[in-house]
C-alpha cells in the first residue's frame, strides 16, 4: 500500500524538482499533473448548453435521413480556486466566461486568466502580435481531451491556453492564463490542473 502511494507521488515529486532546476524553463510549458487541485472547497461550475436536436436530411454515420440528430449530453465543466482569487462571470446566450484576478481588482487591472465556455471557441494566443507560442502539446486533463499552447508574451511574461473538450461533443472549454509572477504562475497552473466535466445525470 505504501509502494502505490509513493509511486503515485513520484512524478509530482519530480515535477517539481525539474520547475526548480531549470530556470530557463517556461513555467507554464511544464507538464501539468492529472488530477483536481487541493486548494478549497471554493468551486466555481460553468453549465453547458446542449444544442437543440435538428432535424437532418442528410445521413452522417448511423443517423439515417429524417432521424433526429443526436442532442450533445448535457454536463458542467468545473475548476477550483481560492479564496484570494476574485471572480466575474460573463454570461449571454452563445457563451459563459469566468474571469479571475488576483485579490481585489483595481480599474485599470486585467484578469490573470479567463475562463470560457461555447460551442466554438478560438485560441486567444493565434495572435502572434501578443504572444509568442514555443511549444504546443496534446494530453488527456482529468478525462478531457486537452490540446496547449505556451509560451510568453511580448512583454516576457509566461502564458499557457487549453482547449478542452470531452468525449460527448458539445460545448468546448477555453482556459487562457498569464502569469506576471511566480505566485500566479503557481496559482494559475493549480487552477488549469483543476479543470474537469461532470455529465448532467438529473434527466436520466
């Protein structure tokens, strides 16, 4: 029981050994351990929206002309914060967005990371005016298919953005971080690890 243990907190234990050995390193491009972070029990959900059924004419895989298509499950991505962490919810009809600050936010601050959800979301940092990517990387995140780009920003600070999505379809997620500090590094990369989906059971 005790060799599982450890050998369960060995990567971890590595990880953070190679962060603190390799000052050249990205901060945000190091590989990010798979499970939810343990910070509080402070969760912040954005729900999904399934798309309508629509009715197709058109065959595509098992679905026959005049068959309804298939609705998306419906579910609630998730990730964890703390209680420093100040957050404002954007909400319309095509997309819901989190966006984090550290402490109290003053006027002319901008958010550290944002979080979005929608049925189609675009990279942020595909604008190479702003940020330059050196790496990307495609990786499982708590059973999300996950794709990352990282690298800094124009004015050197280290970013990392995921798309994730899950096996059902439907809305995606877009998580965009920017880490001016060590401090936000870290919290940022507990926040990103902490993302998951929980499919919406109460229909069944």
């Amino acid at each position: 029981m005790y060799l599982v243990r450890y050998a369960a907190t060995l990567p971890a234990a590595l990880a953070l050994l190679l962060l603190a050995g390799c000052a050249g390193y990205n901060p945000l491009a190091h590989p990010q351990n798979s499970y939810r972070a343990n910070l509080t029990n402070h969760v912040i959900s954005m729900r999904e929206l399934a798309p309508p059924a629509q009715q197709s004419g058109i065959s595509s895989g098992s679905v026959m002309p005049g068959q309804l298509e298939p609705a998306a499950p419906a579910g609630t991505y998730s990730f964890t914060v703390p209680y420093t962490v100040t957050s404002f919810k954007k909400s319309t009809a095509t997309y819901r967005q989190y966006l984090l600050y550290n402490g109290r936010p003053t006027p002319n601050q901008k958010p550290f990371c944002v979080l979005t959800v929608a049925a189609k979301v675009a990279r942020n940092c595909s604008n190479s005016l702003k940020f330059n990517v050196h790496s990307t990387r495609t990786f499982i995140l708590n059973g999300l298919a996950a794709r990352e780009w990282s690298g800094y920003t124009t004015a050197g600070n280290p970013f990392a953005e995921l798309i994730v999505s899950h096996l059902g379809g439907g809305d995606k997620l877009d998580a965009l971080a920017i880490a001016p500090n060590d401090q936000i590094r870290e919290m940022a990369l507990k926040i990103l690890s902490s993302i998951h989906w929980t499919p919406d059971t109460s229909g069944e």
